[in-house]
C-alpha cells in the first residue's frame, strides 16, 4: 500500500512530537527539510492541531521549563521562543503564570558556576559576561554583585 504524502508527512510529525514538544514553526521546517509541500504541511500542522498533537502552548511551558533547569535567563528564553515564531503573547502569559524569580535564578546559577566573589574587578567583568551571556537581564546581574 502506498501512502500519500499528507499521511508520510503526518507520521514524520507523530514521530518527532512522540519525543518531545515540537512548536509549529519547528515541525513545519523539519518537513520542508524532508522535500513536503507547503500545502502538505499546512494540512498536517491543521491536523495536529485539531487533534490536540501539537500546540504551541504546551509547547512554550515546557520550553521555558527546561531552559529554566538549564540556567538560562528571561532575555535568552524569550529570544529563543521567538525564534521558533511563538506569539509575544503566548510567552508573556507562561513568564507570569510561572513568576520565576529572576534574581535567584541568576544567584543560583552564578553559585553553581564561580560559588565565591571574585577577587579582582576583571574577574568580576568575566562573571558578570557569563551571566549576561545566559540571558540574564542587566539590571539582575548588577544586583547579585552588589550583594556580595
């Protein structure tokens, strides 16, 4: 039996979202990746979506979750979510349904990281680069140094 190229297509996605979480955008450039049609894809995406297979909700709370556990900060997160065409909106809602604590994600993962105050003002700027490097917001990172 031949499948057509919507049912291929369907049971590439099924296969990835059995892994994990996929946003939208994801699936829909691993398809294209993978030689489908723009109009194959868009049925596909519809089709998961009606079933409830993907959804860009689910999809953000557990990103921002894991990248959380990961030690990533607000600016690095958001980024990365709109990257994978998640709505501004969306993001904004999980960020305050979760209502992280951003200064004691960053102090835990500086303490993780370095775990005593740096000796030297270049330490300290090595430090602080890391920090911001993660995606932790300015105004954070001036707060844990000034706490030292």
């Amino acid at each position: 039996m031949v499948q057509s190229e919507i049912e291929l297509a369907y049971n590439k996605s099924l296969n990835l979202l059995a892994r994990r979480e996929h946003s939208a955008c994801e699936i829909c450039n691993k398809l294209l990746a993978g030689g489908f049609g723009a109009n194959c894809i868009r049925n596909v995406l519809q089709k998961l979506q009606d079933n409830n297979l993907q959804s860009d909700a689910r999809f953000t709370a557990s990103f921002i979750r894991a990248r959380i556990n990961k030690g990533q900060g607000l600016m690095k997160i958001k980024a990365d979510l709109r990257n994978h065409k998640i709505d501004q909106m969306l993001i904004d809602n999980y960020l305050r349904e979760l209502d992280i604590n951003w200064h004691k994600q960053a102090l835990v993962v500086w303490e993780r990281k370095f775990g005593s105050k740096p000796e030297t003002y270049k330490e300290q700027s090595r430090q602080m680069r890391f920090l911001q490097a993660r995606g932790f917001e300015t105004e954070v990172i001036k707060s844990i140094f000034k706490a030292l």
